[in-house]
C-alpha cells in the first residue's frame, strides 16, 4: 500500500476515531414515494384502506357504514373549478409533483391523525415533501362557504409534522400553506425540508387554521402531498 494512503489512514484513526473515516453515509438508502404504484381504477382515487409503497404505510380510517374516512387517500383527480366536499381528492393543479399522474391527499377527521410509518417499525430520517393545496381547501378559503369563511388579513392554514423518534422524543415542524398577510398559498407544489425532524420511527399531521368554531377547524383539513423522500440504514 501507498505511505502516504496508510499514513492518511492511521491520521483518521487516531486523531477522529474510526466512525469519523468509514463510509457508512454511502451505505444509506434513499427512498422516494411517489404514489404512482396504486391502482386507482376508474374512480380515479382510493381512500379505503391503508397504502404501502416501498415499505412504508400510510394510514387510513374507513368506515364501511357510512362510506366516511380520514388519514391517506391516493388521487389522480385534478378538476379546479368544482368546490365543495364532492370534489375533496383533487389537487388545486393539473396533476402529481414533477408531472406525475398520482398523488396522495391526507385528511384529518375525527378519529386517528394521518401518519407514516415504515412496516417493520424501524427508523427512517426523512429527507423531503412535496405539498400541495386540494381544490377543496383552496377554493373555501377563497371564497367562503357554508361551513368556512373567507380568508383575509391575519387567516392562515397549517401544517403541522411531528416526528416521533424511537426513545419517543418528538420533534415538530410547521409549515404555512396558507398565510394571507405574508402572501404565501401553495397553489402549486413546493418542496419542504425535513431534515430537522431527525430519525424517527413515525411522522404524524395534523392542520390548524385561523378559522375555528364550536366543532374545531372550519377550514376544510386537506392538503395533497408526493415524492415523499426519505433514508434508511
């Protein structure tokens, strides 16, 4: 072997430590969600069960009864004109994130907040997000309507990402998709970064609003989401 390779090899090993010159970091897996595996069928959605796509499970509450659900829906629905609950798995464009044809719409209800997760429970760190507006939320803040009013100055609509890490510590990010006073709607998809939730073993949303009532959130609780980016060991 070279002097100088060795010489540069004893360097790490005594001044760093061994971890600080391997190469773990290249053995790390980087995993993209792109919804685009579901089969949608001629509906064009599915919000009926809970989705897996390389690994990880994305939740969903359905309730055979009355045909009601929360947590992780797949769409490829992109009508922006129709307003109203009916029009609840599209997305405020003309389709998935970097022209694609399928994304997934989260909604929270009233039962168990929408969450990731791998499923064989071990930890990821979470890289990426791309999020959108649904037709559904964008055009009731627009322009109000039985259930919700018209955004103005001070009304915004949030995000909000909790990662939980194995030891069960949580880390949270918010993310305004809406901010009427500093002009910001994500009236197309943008990228967010979730590097600062560190590895966890499960992310959790929920969406909060300027806009409550006796029953909560007044707003309409949607938001499209794709290429959700991650890395595992």
């Amino acid at each position: 072997m070279n002097k100088k390779v060795i010489l540069a090899a004893l360097f790490c090993c005594t001044v760093f430590g061994f971890t600080a010159c391997d190469d773990d970091d290249d053995d790390d897996k980087t995993v993209t969600i792109t919804f685009e595996s579901a089969n949608l069928g001629e509906a064009g959605y599915i919000n009926n069960a809970d989705y897996t796509e390389s690994g990880y499970t994305f939740s969903n509450n359905y309730d055979d009864q009355y045909g009601s659900w929360d947590g992780f829906a797949v769409s490829n629905q992109t009508d922006m004109e129709t307003e109203g609950y009916q029009n609840q798995f599209s997305v405020y464009g003309n389709g998935g994130a970097n022209g694609s044809k399928q994304f997934g719409i989260i909604y929270m209800g009233f039962t168990d907040n929408p969450t990731i997760a791998r499923a064989d429970g071990a930890s990821f760190e979470p890289k990426s997000v791309m999020l959108s507006l649904t037709t559904y939320t964008y055009l009731s803040t627009q322009k109000g309507d039985s259930f919700a009013k018209k955004f103005g100055e001070g009304d915004y609509f949030r995000v909000t990402i909790t990662g939980t890490a194995a030891d069960g510590t949580k880390k949270v990010l918010d993310i305004d998709v809406i901010d009427i006073d500093k002009n910001i709607a994500f009236t197309s998809w943008t990228k967010v970064d979730l590097d600062e939730l560190d590895d966890v073993v499960k992310l959790e949303f929920t969406f909060s609003s300027s806009d409550n009532g006796d029953w909560g959130m007044n707003t309409p609780g949607y938001i499209a989401i794709d290429n959700f980016v991650v890395e595992e060991d």
